[in-house]
C-alpha cells in the first residue's frame, strides 16, 4: 500500500512537471498514429453576495454548469512534424456554440533545441496562463492574468526550444518567441500591427525556475482618424518545488493606450473601445504555496491582489473598477491519474472606500482527461 501511494505521488509530480511549460494542453500518449485527446470540468459554484433592497442576489447565487469541456486530437507525420487540434464545447462562453481552440502545425528540425509552430495557440506570457488549465492548482486563475495576459490565445508563429546539458544542468533556459496578430483567438482581422510576445524560463538547479515575459503591441483600430489600442504587458514570475512542496508567485503589469481591453476569460477576448488618448497603468500578482501529501491530498493556500487604475473588469459575473484582494483555500484530491477533486472558497476583500461588502464564494470541480 505504502508503495502504491508513492508511486501515484510521484505520478502526479511528473503530470505537473510535464505539462507546466509545454505548447499544448496536452500531449500525445504515443507517437503511433492519431491520438484522441481531451478533458471536462464539471462544476458547482455557489457566490455569497449581498441582496438588493428588493431581496434580490446581485448576481446567480448557485449553479452546475461545465467550466470546460475539450476534445482535441494530436499526432506526428514523418519527420519531424507533428499537429495539434483542440475544440471546446463547453456552452459557457461563445453563446454555447463549439469553437475553435488550438490548432497548430509544429516542425522540429532541431529536436528540443529549436521548433518553429504555427497557427492558433496560447501566447507566451507568463506562468499560470502556460499552466494548462487541467494542470491549474487552483480552479480559477488569478484576476490579474485573467485582466492582463489575454488575449489568452491568437494566430501566428512561434519560434521555442529548451537547451540540454548546458554547463552541465538539463533544461537550464527554456524560451518562446511568437509573432501574432494581436486580435484574439479566432479573430482574424486584416490588422497591419502585429503583436511581439516572449517568455524565456531558467532553471539554474531543477528546484528553482524563475521566468520573464513581455509582449507588445497596437491594434488598428481608428476613431476620428486616429489609431488606438497600443498594449504592454510585462511579468515575472518564480517556482519552487521541493520535495512535496510547491510554491508558484507571479507579477504581472500592463500599460493600454486609447483601449480598454476586455478580460481574457480564460479564452481570449476582444477589446472595447474607449477615449484616444487615455492611458492606463494596471497590475497585479499572486503567491500560492502547496503540499502533497501521502495520502494524495494536497491542500491550497493562494493569496492575490490586483490593481484595476479604475478600469471596469469582471470578477465572477460581477463588474468593478477597484482593486481586490483574494485568499483561495483548497484542497485537491487526486483519484487516479486522470481523475481529480477541487474544492476551493475564495475570500475576497475590496479597496472601497465603503465598508467591504459580501463577495465571496465556494466551488467544487471535478475533473477527468483522457
């Protein structure tokens, strides 16, 4: 029994580490031919937020609904080629409509050193939006990343790779290099601008890595003659993984220009369009910290804070313009290798002038890949 549980603890080490910096959601389980591949999320919200003076919630008060739900399918073609295709079904987002995901063509002349990708994929800017989201430690991603990092997803090229054996340490500088057109996932405007993203990773001992980010561009979008819609994004963010401990923290800024840019909603999103001329200052980060235990329980703490320069943002089907601080506990239950339980509440804590108000919630979520 003692053996079973450390072998299926060091199994979900390995999913982790595997699936934390790679291009695609997931990857193929053999190189033999079409793999089919995908994941659904169930899930139970419930909000506690105050009512009206009618006795109304100001928002849905509980709810079952898929937060994702993705079929995709991956492979390799002789030589050195391989594609990736991934849908979502789930009728959260896109009026209930399936959409288009990922879909990309990889070719990897120089093995892991140099791979040049094109087609729709997630950008490279930071750490807990390159975590894919069945590998996420927390149900919810950061408010910060989810302002900021979007769009989540867009078309164009990437050039990545990883070093090996260099100085003697595996891995030591992993990179990306992305020239996207900057409108989104599944938005493919005739924009001149393009956008320019990078994210470079360096893990001088195999406990420690420590990542930048930047991406940059402008959107030719004109109001009076005028273009707007000029965005800077810039981040760094730092891992540590010890043992059974895990401790995750990002810092994420951005700079908007004649734009008020939508949330990316895990999925991307379109920009709306606002004064020319304004100019914004946004931030945020987060700290999490973790522990696997032998009994494959592994308990949650998050702490994030973000800073919204008076911009309206979504926060759980709830608009605002201030900042917010946030404490998530949780505690994920891993079944088996492909099946896993989380339940997080969420503690939210307003920077209002007013007295802080009730806003916090609770969620349940349940997991299986194949």
């Amino acid at each position: 029994m003692k053996t079973k549980i450390i072998f299926t603890a060091v199994l979900v080490s390995v999913f982790f580490a595997k699936f934390t910096f790679s291009q695609g959601c997931m990857e193929a389980e053999s190189e033999d031919g079409v793999n089919v591949i995908g994941y659904i999320q169930p899930t139970y919200d419930y909000y506690f937020y105050e009512e009206d003076d009618f006795g109304n919630t100001k928002t849905k008060s509980n709810s079952f609904y898929f937060k994702r739900a993705r079929l995709g399918v991956t492979g390799s073609i002789p030589y050195d080629v391989s594609y990736y295709v991934m849908a979502e079904f789930s009728p959260l987002l896109h009026d209930g409509s399936a959409y288009l995901l990922d879909a990309f063509v990889t070719y990897a002349p120089f093995k892991k050193y140099l791979k040049f990708s094109m087609g729709q994929f997630k950008s490279p800017v930071g750490l807990e939006l390159n975590t894919p989201c069945q590998a996420l430690h927390t149900i919810r991603r950061s408010t910060a990343v989810n302002v900021l990092a979007g769009p989540f997803r867009d078309m164009g090229i990437m050039l990545l790779g990883s070093t090996d054996s260099l100085f003697g340490k595996k891995d030591l500088i992993s990179y990306r290099f992305a020239f996207l057109n900057g409108s989104g996932m599944n938005e493919w405007d005739d924009n001149k601008f393009k956008d320019i993203a990078a994210r470079i990773v360096i893990s001088p001992w195999e406990w420690l890595r420590i990542g930048g980010s930047y991406r940059i561009g402008k959107q030719d979008i004109k109001i009076n003659g005028k273009v707007q819609n000029k965005r800077t994004r810039y981040g760094g963010d730092i891992e540590i993984e010890y043992k059974d401990f895990l401790i995750q923290g990002e810092y994420i800024a951005g700079q908007d220009e004649g734009t008020e840019p939508a949330t990316g909603g895990g999925c991307g999103g379109k920009s709306t369009l606002a004064d020319v001329g304004d100019t914004w200052n946004r931030d945020g980060y987060f700290v999490q910290a973790m522990y696997m235990t032998p009994w494959q329980l592994q308990p949650v703490v998050k702490y994030e804070t973000y800073n919204p320069d008076g911009l309206d943002y979504t926060y759980l089907y709830h608009a605002r313009d201030f900042g917010q601080s946030t404490f998530t506990f949780g505690i994920n239950y891993f079944i088996n290798e492909w099946t896993r339980l989380q339940i997080n509440y969420l503690y939210n804590a307003e920077e209002t002038s007013s007295d802080e108000f009730k806003n916090d919630a609770f969620s349940i979520q349940l997991q299986a890949k194949f």
